[in-house]
C-alpha cells in the first residue's frame, strides 16, 4: 500500500506549511490585552477540547494568570459550573468552524455578555463570524476524518497567540524555526513511527504528558483510537503508576513526551514500564527517541511532538487493513439539532 494514496499521510506531511501560515496570521494581528480579562476559557470538541486542555495550561504558564479548559457541550449545558461574573476571554477552538455544541455555546455566552470572544479555526465558518478576534489558518484544511495537519496548526496558533498575549514576542519569533524542525523530524523519524505502528503483537498504547504536555497525550491517544481502534489511553506522566501500570506488559507501547524540567522524574517512569515488559518510545529534546534538538524554547515547541506519533497512528491503521482518512462511525463535523 503506498501511502501518498492517502489523505491522511499527505496531510501530515504537508503540515508544517500550515505552521508557517498560523504563525503569519498570529504575528499580523492584533489580540485582546490580557489585563483585561479575570479569567480565559479555552472551549472545543473532540481535538480541539484536548486543544484547549494544552492551550489553557500555556496561557496560565505564560501570563500567570487563570485559564481552564471546558468541552463545547459543557460550556453550553452547564455554564454555571465553569463562568463567573468576573469578565472572561473565551477561546473557542474548531476546525470546521460549525460544530454546533461550540457555536451554541459561543452565542450563549455572547448572549449573556460574558466577554469577549477569540475563534481560532481552518474555516472561515459560522463560528468566525461570532469572533471578536479572528484567526483562520486556511492551509490547515483537511479532507480526512481525523484531524492532523488542522490540528497542528491550530495549536501553532494558539500557542503564538499565548505568547504573544503574555508580551513575549522572543518566543513568537523562535517559533519561526518550528516549520524547518518539523520537515526534519518527519523525514528522521518516519521509520520510527512505521516500526511501532506496524507492529501488531502490540495491542495497547499509553501516552504520558505533564503540564502543558498532557493535551497533546491526549490528542496522540484520540488519533491511535479513531485511526487504528485501538485500546489507547493518555495520562499526566506520574499518576500512570497509581494504578494503570497494572496494565502493561509485552503487548503495551508506553509513549513518554518528556519535558527538560522534569525530565528525571518523568523518565524514572518509563523506565519502570520497560521494566514490566513495556515497548517505550520517548520524545523529547535530547536523549529521546525521537529527539527533536530544535533550540525552541520548551514552552513554545510542543507541535514537535505530533508528526511523529500522527504517522505512528497512520501506519497501524494500515497494518490493520483499515482506512486512516475514514475512521469507523466518525464524520469530519458533528452537528446536532438543539
């Protein structure tokens, strides 16, 4: 099976020129002061609710000040868990730009004069035009099921946008580096991926992230479920010995994405899994598996670790004789009659 006959793999590949486009829209424009705001809210669905757990956790780490993530349908049914009367920023996060639980949880929060809101998207869509802020990323546009190349490059933006709103236009600028890094890894670690998606004696895969890491694990899990159907499972890096470590043996892949801060400790639990007969895969920095050596601040270069755990995913759904562009049961877009 070649895989340039596939969307998926195409998309994957091409990401980091949508990349290029996230960091020109952000950089152009003009965002909303964070001073302004008592809290932000970063909302989305599927991926890009695992967008905003990522996303809110940088913005926090970056201005200091309260972010939280909230599912799109969560924000909408009980918004009386999530918002205050204090004013808030809501990031609302969709690829489509048309997933009716985020659309109906924008103009309700609108409705009740909250604050302000800030849509990023790959769709210049209905969601867009509810926007007090606006950032399309035309060349993230996908025509597969599973999100990848929107995925990345929405979370380039986001993560610019954080930065950028935290007045740390350093890191914006470092980011410039990101697209060339991201051509490399692919091109490195393609085989890396291949090796571990195709083998089937494997039927279960973790994925271990802290911190601002731990939305991306999860969205590296959702990608190993739609594509591949398989048991899969993302958690932060130290709770997985509290109880999930009971499940791995020779048949489990536990996938580490490690930090520089708290590399020790995070590697110390990887060890311990290949110990009970665990498969590791470690990304990082350096001294990883993949080891990205991009000189990209660390709270800025987190789209390094997708390309490579994407393409893992691509190649176990062909192994499985599945197609990657067309999961089982999913559409690109959920729209519900509310």
């Amino acid at each position: 099976m070649n895989p340039t006959n596939y969307h998926t793999y195409n998309e994957i590949r091409s990401q980091t020129e949508a990349w290029k486009e996230a960091l020109n829209v952000v950089s152009g424009m003009s965002l909303p002061k964070t001073a302004d705001y008592s809290q932000v809210i970063f909302t989305g669905c599927g991926s890009t609710h695992y967008l905003s757990f990522a996303g809110s956790a940088l913005y926090q780490e970056l201005t200091g000040r309260a972010a939280r993530a909230v599912p799109g349908g969560e924000l909408l049914l009980n918004s009386q868990n999530t918002l205050t009367d204090q004013k808030t920023l809501l990031v609302a996060v969709s690829r489509s730009g048309t997933t009716t639980e985020t659309i109906k949880a924008v103009e309700k929060f609108e409705a009740e004069k909250r604050g302000d809101v800030v849509v990023i998207s790959n769709y210049d869509e209905v969601l867009s035009r509810l926007a007090d802020f606006n950032i399309v990323i035309d060349k993230g546009q996908e025509e597969s099921v599973a999100q990848t190349r929107s995925f990345a490059s929405m979370y380039v933006a986001a993560t610019a946008m954080c930065a950028k709103m935290a007045g740390r236009t350093d890191l914006v600028e470092a980011m410039g580096k990101l697209p060339e890094i991201g051509n490399w890894l692919i091109g490195n670690y393609e085989s890396h991926a291949k090796g571990i998606g195709e083998n089937l004696n494997f039927d279960r895969f973790y994925f271990l992230g802290s911190g601002i890491r731990y939305g991306l694990a999860c969205e590296a899990n959702l990608k190993m479920k739609e594509m591949t159907l398989t048991h899969s499972e993302p958690f932060h890096t130290l709770e997985f010995r509290h109880g999930p470590m009971s499940m791995v043996n020779e048949k489990a892949v536990v996938v580490g994405l490690l930090s520089d801060t708290n590399r020790v400790h995070e590697a110390k639990v990887l060890s311990e899994m290949k110990m009970l007969g665990g498969t590791v895969s470690a990304l990082g920095e350096a001294e990883a598996d993949v080891a990205f050596g991009s000189g990209v601040p660390e709270c800025v270069r987190g789209v390094l670790y997708l390309p490579v755990l994407q393409l893992m995913a691509f190649y176990r759904s062909l192994a499985k004789g599945l197609n990657p562009d067309r999961p089982e049961n999913l559409t690109a877009v959920v729209k519900l009659d509310f």
